[in-house]
C-alpha cells in the first residue's frame, strides 16, 4: 500500500512538472500578447480617455471574430498532439496545410467583412460620436486580420509540438516592437496619427513581424522537417474531419463568449464614455490574469490529447486533476492580490477622477468570477482534447449567451447599476460555466 501511494505521488508530482514546464512559456506568451493590449488601454488612456473609449470599440469588434476564427484554427494544436501521441507523424503535415489554409482564408474574409460591415454595425448601437471615433482604428485592425491568424496559427502548432518557449520569445520581442511604436504614434509624433488609431497601427505592425517570423522559424526546424510542410500531403479524410469539427466546436465556444463580451461593451456605450474606458479596464485585467490559465489550458489540452492518442486513460484523468487544480490555485493567489493592491492597479490605469471610482469598483467585484472562470476555460479545452467537443459548446452558449448577455442589460441598464451590474452578469455566467465544464470532465472520468 505504501509503495502504491508512494507511486501515485511521484506520477502526480511529475504530471505537476510536465504541466508546467510545456505551459509557463505558453502562459508567458498569452500574457504577452494581453499585455500588447494593456499598453495600448494604459497609454492611450493616460493620453485621453476619449481616445481610449474609440480604441476599446473598435478591438471589441475586432475581437469577436478574431476569437472566433482562434477557436477555429484549434484543430491545429489538437490533432497535432493526438497525431503525436499515437506516432502518427506522417499525419501532421496535412494538419498545419490545412490550419494554415484555414487561417488565410479566413483572416481575408473577415477583413472584407469588418471593412464592408463593422462601420455601419457599431454606429447602429453605440453614440454617433463614439462610433465615428472608432471609425479608423477598426479599418487598422481589420487589415491586420489575415497575418494575426497565420500568427494563431502557427503558434498553436509550435505549442503541439511542445515548442512552447519559441512562441514566448516571439511574443517578447513584438511585445518590445509595439512598445516603441506606441511612445512614438500615440502621442502624435507622426503627423495625422495619435492617439487610438496610433495604438492600432502599433499592434498592426508588431503582430504582423511575429507572424511572418514565426512561419519562417517553422519551416526551419530540423524537427518538422520528416513532416514535410511545404510538400504534397496524402489525403487524409478522417484526420481533416476530425480537425475541423474540433475548429467548429472551438470556434463556436469562443464566439458566443467573445460576442457576449463585446455585447456589454456596447451595453455599456449606451450608458456613457466614462462607463465604456472603465469596463474596458476591468476587462483589460481580467484579460491579462486570464491568461495564465489560458496557458494551463494549452499545456492541458496538449497533455490530454497526447494521452488520449495513447489510450492513457489513467494520465488523461491525472492530468485534468492537476490542470483545474493549478488554475484554482493561481486565480486564488490573483484575487488576494487584488484585495490587496487595488488602489495601485486602479492608478496605474486612470488618473482621471471621474474614472477611478468606476474602476476601482469593478476591479474588486471582478474577485467574484476570477477562480471559476479560470477552472472553465481549463476543464473546456481539456473536454476536446478528449474528443468531448459538443458539451463545452453548449455550456458556453448557455452561461454567456443564454445569461449573461440578458443580466448585463438588465443589472446595466434596467437597473442602473452601470458597470457593476455588467460585472455582476459576469460572475453569474462564469459560476454556471466553470461548475458545469468541470464537472462533466469529472463525470466522464468515472464512465
């Protein structure tokens, strides 16, 4: 008995270690690509919050299909791991073919479609004003669609292949790029650029060297050279199925999610600038935080996926086990940082004294939804991993769709609890998601 559970602290100690040595790079790189957008919301905040209302609109539209199409390409990181786990190595060409495939067409497409439609979209929700300010930025972010795609792309495939530190670097160094041109473009150093539509051109360029160096790197590695990427590919019928209902299921979660969010963005346009720059901010946070566990799921799904292509059905258990319980202990430790240091994370972002209250408010309400929906977003992707593609989807559209977009208007508006209400709603849907993806990965475990 000793010798048993001896064996089944070293498996858990080392699950531990595998989880964390694939995901902190992953995590690092997540972290790094919110922290592009925390520059942009604190600098063009400090410049004017104005300014900082139009470029917190224009990324909410960018980033309902973003997310969406990221979801989509999933199937790349997926598969990959599966094809990994089971040996099947002369499958993996076809698998990056494809998601690189997928990735152009789509950035094209919703380029076209933001061009042609976001405009009009966003002027029939939101003040006149505030739609004709976010006018340009989401032109800027619109064209940079395609390559930050062929970036999602890539970096889900390095990620697979447990080349988590190479996307890290990359993000670093863009991350370092977008600095730079944020201090010169946001102040207006440029003539007829400033302010949001310099932050969205920062990022436009940063991202779009990351993408290209990152598909070159690939190409370059010894280690994908057996996969033969830029060679003829064997039809593989099966495998292209597989990976684009794991896209479909994926993509489907993140665009009720990243459609609810935007949806109280514009809630809260509705109510007034000062209500739009501090619900950015909460959400600029949460944003960053969020990630960590965003790279737990990587790493979990990864993990999972390698497992499930084995037939491990005792690591695929472990390894969910030790993935939800390490993103609970992380958004822990953020929530009592934040009771904790609040005020200073409420001035780093504002000095504007209409603002701070708002903010600091939403900041601390935020503590409520942290740990569960840090546990969904984990438990969701370690489903697919598992080829439970179906449930995570429901349950997504349920707690975003079905019930925080209706309390969001009702707390927001109805009431008039301004962005607390629009938190509240928040914490109701994470609460409803985090219980019920972590638990169906549970009950799974005992069939």
């Amino acid at each position: 008995m000793l010798q048993l559970r001896s064996q089944l602290t070293s498996e858990t100690r080392a699950a531990f270690a595998a989880l964390y040595r694939l995901s902190w790079p992953v995590a690092a790189s997540r972290v790094g690509v919110m922290l592009m957008a925390f520059l942009d919301t604190v600098i063009v905040g400090r410049y004017s919050s104005a300014e900082l209302s139009f470029l917190m609109l224009a990324q909410a539209l960018f980033w309902v299909p973003a997310v969406a199409s990221m979801g989509l390409l999933m199937g790349i990181q997926v598969k990959t791991a599966h094809f990994l786990g089971a040996g099947d190595l002369h499958r993996i060409g076809a698998v990056f073919q494809r998601g690189m495939g997928y990735a152009v067409g789509l950035g094209f497409g919703l380029m076209i479609l933001l061009l042609v439609a976001g405009i009009g979209f966003l002027g029939l929700i939101v003040k006149p004003e505030l739609a004709a300010g976010a006018r340009v930025p989401l032109i800027v972010f619109a064209v940079s669609m395609p390559l930050f795609l062929v970036l999602t792309g890539c970096s889900q495939f390095l990620e697979a292949l447990s080349r988590t530190r190479d996307v890290m670097i990359t993000t670093l160094i863009a991350n370092a790029v977008n600095v730079v041109l944020l201090l010169v473009l946001v102040p207006g150093h440029v003539p007829g650029i400033h302010g949001a539509v310099g932050a969205a051109t920062a990022t436009l360029i940063a991202r779009s060297l990351q993408a290209v160096a990152l598909f070159i790197h690939i190409l370059r590695l010894e280690e994908t050279k057996p996969f033969d990427l830029l060679g003829r590919q064997a039809p593989d019928a099966q495998g292209a199925a597989e990976q684009r209902h794991v896209g479909y299921a994926t993509g489907a979660s993140y665009f009720i999610e990243a459609a609810a969010f935007a949806g109280m963005t514009l809630f809260a346009g509705r109510i007034s600038e000062e209500a739009v720059a501090a619900w950015s901010i909460i959400l600029n946070f949460a944003s960053i935080v969020f990630m960590v566990p965003m790279g737990l799921s990587a790493g979990c799904s990864v993990l999972v996926g390698k497992a499930y292509g084995a037939h491990d059905r005792e690591g695929l258990k472990r390894m969910g086990r030790v993935s939800f319980v390490s993103a609970a202990a992380f958004m822990t430790v953020v929530v009592v940082m934040m009771l904790i240091f609040v005020g200073p994370i409420t001035g780093l972002y504002t000095v504007d004294p209409a603002l701070r209250p708002l903010v600091h408010q939403g900041l601390l309400l935020s503590c409520l939804f942290y740990i569960p929906d840090g546990l969904q977003v984990v438990a969701a992707q370690a489903l697919r991993a598992r080829k439970d593609v179906l449930a995570p989807t429901v349950i997504h559209y349920l707690s975003y769709g079905a019930i925080m977009l209706p309390l969001g208007f009702v707390f927001a508006l109805t009431l008039g609890w301004g962005t607390a209400g629009l938190v509240g709603a928040v914490v109701v849907a994470s609460a409803v998601s985090g219980t019920f993806q972590t638990g169906r990965f549970l009950w799974l475990d005992r069939a």
